[in-house]
C-alpha cells in the first residue's frame, strides 16, 4: 500500500474512532448517527477500492460553493440547535461537529482538508472524554491514540505543496514505478507501532503523575441520571415493583472489616416513611437539618460530645461507590452514625435518612459507619407501654377501613405477651402464608393492602412490608415502612456486593421501648430475582465489573492515596484474585474438559481404534498446520487476485481508448503492438497522441510488468481518455 492509500485510509479510521466514542457517550440523535456511520462507511469503502461507489463520486461531483452552503446551514442549524432543540451548548456543539464531519469526509481534496479533519477528530475525542468515565472508552482511546500516531507519521511522510493529494504522482509518464521508499515496508510499521506504544507509555507516566481533581462535567451523558423510585417524600404502593427488573447496577458496596466467609444478605438502608393513607406512603418527617462537621469531610448524626450508648452493636464500616441517581438520598446500612466523602454538606431528616442538597451528576465514592440497635433483655419481657402522642401520631396511624386488618393481627398475636413476640409472630405469618410474585397487579386496586392480605395473597416486598406495619401499628406498636436495597450478589473478585436496581426492596423498623428501631423483614427469604444466567457467565460478569470498579477508582478518580491503597492490595491479594480468575475460566472451559474426559475414559476402557483415529486425526491436523506455515499458499493467491484487480481497470480503460479510435477512423489490428500503435496515433492525430501514450505506458507496465498501479495512476489515465473523448468530440 502506498503512502497516500494509508494516509487516506488512516485519517478515516482516525474520525471513525472519535465517532464512535461520541455515539457511545453522548445521547445522539438516530438521524445523525445514521447519517455519520453511512458517509464513514461510504468513504472507507471507497477508499479501498469499491469500484461502484468511486464512480458515483466522480459522476455525482459537488463544487466548492456547494460545500461552503452546506457547512453555512449546518452553522445555522448549529443555533437553532443550542436555542430550541437541545437548549445546551455541548450537546449543540456535538452535534455541529459531526455535521462538519460529515461535509469534510466527502470533501477530502487538499491536504488542509486532511488537517481540518484531524482537528474535527481531534475536538470530538475530547468530547467523548468529557461525557463519559466508563470502561468502554479505553479501547477506544487506544485505537485512536495508534491511528492518530500513523496519520501524523504519514501525514509527514507525503508532504507535499498544497495541491491535491496524489495529483503530483502522475505529471509525467517517465517515472519510475513506486519503490519501497512510498509504500508501507514493516520496518515502517514496526516504527508507528513503537511510536504509538511509546506515546501510550508517555500517556500513562502523565496520567499516574498528575492525579485526577474532577472526572468531568458532562460525563453522564448530560447529566442524565439513573432513574429509580422509592425514595421521594412520598411513594405510592407499588413503585417499587417495575424498578425490579431493572438489572442496571446502582451501588457497590466494600465491607473491609467483614471477612468475605461472613457475608449474607445486606440491607442498605435509603428513606423511612411514617403515615399511609391505604394507597400510599408518606414522610411527614421530612424536615432536613445539616450533619456537624465532626472533622474535614466527616459528618456525624450524633452529637460530637455524645459518648457512643452501650446497648448499640459493633460499628459496620461501609465504602460506597453510588451511581449517579435522580435521588439526593445517600445510602447506607441502618443505622448510619458518620459519613465521609468529598461533601460540602451533608443533611438528615428525623428518621435518620442521609441526603445531599441535590442528586449528583456523577459518580460519588464515600464511606459510612453503622450501628444496628439488637434486641435488648428487657424487651423479652410482658410489659405496658405508652407513648407520647406526637410519637404515636406518626407510627401508630391507620388509615380507614381497617378493621378487618386489625382483626386478622389481633389474631395473629393473641397468644403472645410480649411486644417482640407480637412482632415476630406477624412476621412469621406473613412470610409463611404468602406467595412473592412481581406479577400481582395490587396497584390498580381500589384497596391494594387488602386484596393482598384476603384475596390475592401475591405480592412483593412493599405489599408484605405495608401490610406488617399497619399490622404492628392495630396492635398497639410503632412502626414504620423504609426503603432501600438488599444486597445478595458479592463479587468475590473484588470483595463487594454489586447493588443492581433489581435489589430494591422495603422492610419494616419497629420500636421496642428498650431496643429502639429494630429491622424487620417479612419477605419471603427465596430470591427476588432469579435468572437463567449460567453460572460462567455469572462469574464473567463479575470479573467485567471489577475491573469497572478499578477503573472508576484507579482513573476517573485517582488520587496519590488511592494510588497506595490499590498499590498494597494487590500486592496483598494477587494470589488469591488469580486463583479465583483460575477457577472461573475452568468453569467457562468446563464443557471441552468434559469431552476431553469422555474420549480419556474410552481409551482407558480399551477401544484401541478410537486411539488410532485420533492419533491419525491429530497427525493429519499438526502436517496441515505445519505445510501451510511452511508454504503460506494465500500468499500466491492473495498476489494475483491484487495483480487481478490492479490490472483489470487499466485494460478497462485502454479498451476504451481504442473504441473511441475507433469511432474517429483510427482502428488498430490485432497484429499492432501498443507502441507501434502509439506511432500511428502520433502520424494521423497528433493532438490525441499524448493521451494515448499516457494510457498506453499505463496498460503496458501493468498488463506486461505486472507492476501495480496506485490509484492515482488510474485516476490519471481516466482523466486522459476523458480529454481524449472531449477531443474526438471538438
């Protein structure tokens, strides 16, 4: 390939890598991606020598002026973009550049187009960067990064005058043929790809250098953030239910000081909701007070004077990575008591939720400490309690028409004598005597709570957790219904539980006198969300996911203590992060070790000819191997299918020339050699005797020399005969 061929094609995967960054990243419009894919594919096809494409260009030219309108309205539509339609400027920009891309694809004359391109690429790469920080965008980089290295080096390498690219290649029909000095040799392509290794090498000693303060404005795609429900000031009953099936990850969440040996099901904890009026949930507590500064970046519920109570369980350090949310609700496992993390402020409602002052536009890492409330001796024990009315008011009201709920709990407890027992009984039943289902259709119901409790006996988490609060709250004990998510999946690559939206889930808090909040959970225990994935495609998952996570935390948001931390773990776990990486990739292989196994076990058994006919296979197969390294035969074939090809537009065209002689009164014989006919030519039509030589030297060093013409070469020759049959004309 020539210097000229590989810089066209080079500069269009160049703009093809920044587009496909761009479509990935930003929320493109289908028309626009449609029509930016179609003209890179249309010039990419043409470049390598479609002919049906290359001569619809030719006879469907477009002048200079055309292209400046083109790129005025496209400058115009640029505002009416930013003002009406998109209302931002970068989607607005965005969608301009591809515009510009577009008109300079088809417009690639001088070699300033070439530049012009470069730096449309260039911005929309930029662009890309900015709007996303996930994991895809690497390759992506990095096939720009070595396209951008072999464009610029090309670029150089074919220096020229501004004039059109390859036009100076065919001034003059004495050259020499192209030699190895302007044509791709491998030790030119071992250089381009040293020098892009060594660019990305440079790329990396900046990147570990300078560490990241911001991971971008934009890059959530605009901001737009992941949409869940269940965590507003009000929710009605059956919100939860469609979010289920979402599989979209939300959260992950380390636990450094449980061993992996002990993890089960987690609950993390969103927002707590105090008075239902029968279709939904409501927190009239919803008041936000700002968190104290216990240190920098520290917020604490508690006082920072107040001495930590004895009867609290041991502290649960959590570290959280959170999704970008429409919600400002900060999670974490009840109940939180301190929150770090990069906040100017933190805030609490009097249900002890965490928020921020609004939803992030990106990614957010911090870390929480927890203490659950266990239940205390003393709440084991008959006792008489009253609360004071404001207490009661919020977490022993029911709504209307619930007599018969009242009477199934009254029921249900009439045996026990204490409150736990009460609230374990309720629990029991629920779980024992109904179905989980997220197929039940209790939202459209006129009274949904009962219908699942007497009819349906279906549901999902919200249904039994409704129905067991209003249940605590008939027989005398607070109680309130919270939001969040039930963690079960833990990824054991990288010791975490990977939060999907499918994890969303509510349960009960009930007060004990003594105890304080307590969870409960009257849930069925089996799976909410049970899938057909096979258990190798699980674990694949889960390694793609841990690298996501290395990824957000090593690059979109380094920093030198994050640099230590990743530094010393894997120092500490390679060993056993490459055992389990072991152990899943059995399991993929798991199906050919099994029928390896099968033919291992026939041979043991005796069956001798099964043996010569898999030595026999097994030997035809490694002579194959080794005769087609040792004599490449594509190699034969794949140079005369390109001399084939080479060859057969220059006859094209020299048939054409003596047709068009022909027709003039100039007929050559059979017997006539081309350049013996060149002298007739020069006798009887001087003035077409140069665009006849032209094609005739053409056709002679490919047809005869077997010497491959560029494609500049060819378009010269056409560029004759055309003059040539203009002549005839004149």
């Amino acid at each position: 390939m020539s210097f000229d061929q590989a810089l066209q094609l080079t500069s269009i995967l160049l703009a093809s890598a920044s587009f496909i960054g761009l479509a990935f990243g930003a929320s493109l419009p289908e028309w626009l991606t449609l029509l930016t894919g179609l003209a890179l594919i249309l010039v990419l096809l043409r470049t390598l020598g479609l002919k049906s494409i290359d001569r619809v260009a030719r006879y469907v030219p477009l002048s200079t002026t055309t292209w400046n309108i083109l790129v005025v309205i496209g400058f115009l539509g640029f505002w009416v973009d930013i003002l009406w339609i998109s209302g931002d400027l970068l989607p607005a920009g965005v969608h301009f550049l591809l515009i510009l891309m577009v008109i300079k694809l088809f417009n690639l004359q001088l070699r300033r187009d070439y530049l012009h391109l470069y730096a449309i690429s260039l911005m929309a790469i930029l662009a890309s960067a900015s709007l996303t920080t996930d994991l895809w965008y690497l390759p992506i980089f990095l096939a720009y990064l070595l396209t951008g290295v072999w464009t610029l080096l090309l670029f150089q390498l074919t220096k020229k005058s501004e004039e059109p690219l390859g036009a100076a290649t065919a001034t003059s029909l004495s050259h020499e043929p192209p030699d190895s000095h302007s044509r791709v040799t491998p030790e030119l392509f071992w250089l381009a790809n040293g020098l892009a290794l060594a660019a990305f090498g440079l790329t990396l000693v900046i990147f570990f250098t300078i560490p990241r303060v911001s991971a971008g404005f934009y890059q959530k795609g605009y901001g737009e953030n992941i949409r869940t429900s269940g965590f507003s000031d009000t929710v009605n009953l059956g919100a939860i239910g469609p979010i289920k099936r979402d599989p979209s990850v939300v959260m992950r969440v380390e636990l450094p000081d449980r061993p992996a040996h002990e993890v089960g099901r987690f609950n993390i904890r969103g927002v707590a909701f105090d008075q239902y009026d029968g279709r939904s949930w409501t927190n009239r507590l919803s008041h936000r007070r700002v968190l104290s500064e216990y240190t920098s970046g520290t917020f604490t519920l508690r006082h920072r004077q107040s001495p930590v109570p004895s009867h609290l369980g041991p502290a649960l350090r959590q570290n959280i990575l959170l999704e970008s949310l429409d919600t400002p609700v900060l999670f974490a496992a009840p109940f939180a008591e301190t929150v770090s993390g990069k906040f100017l402020t933190v805030q609490s409602d009097q249900t002890g939720a965490l928020y921020l002052p609004f939803p992030s536009s990106s990614r957010i890492e911090y870390s929480a400490v927890s203490r659950s409330n266990p239940v205390l001796p003393a709440d084991l024990q008959p006792q008489s309690v009253s609360y004071p009315e404001s207490f009661a008011m919020h977490f022993l009201q029911t709504p209307v028409h619930s007599e018969r709920i009242g009477a199934l709990a009254h029921e249900i407890v009439r045996t026990k004598r204490t409150t736990y027992d009460k609230a374990i009984a309720i629990q029991e039943y629920l779980s024992r005597n109904f179905r989980y289902s997220l197929d039940a259709p209790l939202a459209e119901q006129a009274h949904p709570l009962e219908e699942f409790l007497f009819t349906r006996k279906t549901g999902y988490c919200e249904h039994y957790a409704t129905a067991m609060v209003i249940m605590l709250r008939t027989v005398g004990i607070p109680a309130r219904l919270v939001t969040g998510f039930l963690a079960t999946e833990w990824n054991e690559y990288g010791n975490y539980y990977m939060v999907k939206q499918q994890d969303a889930h509510a349960w009960v808090e009930a007060h004990l006198p003594h105890s304080g909040w307590v969870m409960l959970d009257p849930t069925p225990a089996t799976s909410e969300n049970v899938g057909s994935v096979s258990p190798a495609w699980q674990a694949l998952g889960r390694m793609m996911d841990s690298l996501r996570l290395r990824w957000s935390r090593f690059f979109v948001q380094y920093s030198a203590a994050d640099q230590l931390a990743v530094v010393r773990e894997l120092k500490a776990g390679s060993a056993s992060v490459r055992n389990r990486a072991w152990d899943s990739l059995t399991m993929i292989l798991n199906p050919l070790a099994m029928t390896l196994g099968r033919v291992a076990r026939y041979i043991a058994e005796g069956n001798l000819r099964l043996l010569g006919e898999f030595l026999a296979l097994t030997l035809i197969g490694l002579s194959t191997l080794v005769w087609l390294a040792w004599k490449r035969p594509w190699i034969r074939g794949i140079e005369s299918k390109r001399a084939a090809r080479e060859e057969q537009p220059i006859t094209y065209l020299y048939k054409r020339m003596i047709h068009c002689l022909a027709r003039r009164g100039i007929s050559k014989e059979a017997s006539t050699p081309p350049l013996e006919f060149i002298r007739i030519i020069h006798e009887q039509r001087n003035d077409a005797s140069s665009a006849v030589a032209v094609i005739t030297e053409l056709y002679c060093r490919a047809r005869f020399g077997r010497i491959p013409l560029t494609k500049e070469e060819l378009r010269f020759a056409q560029d004759n005969l055309r003059q040539l049959m203009m002549l005839g004309r004149a």
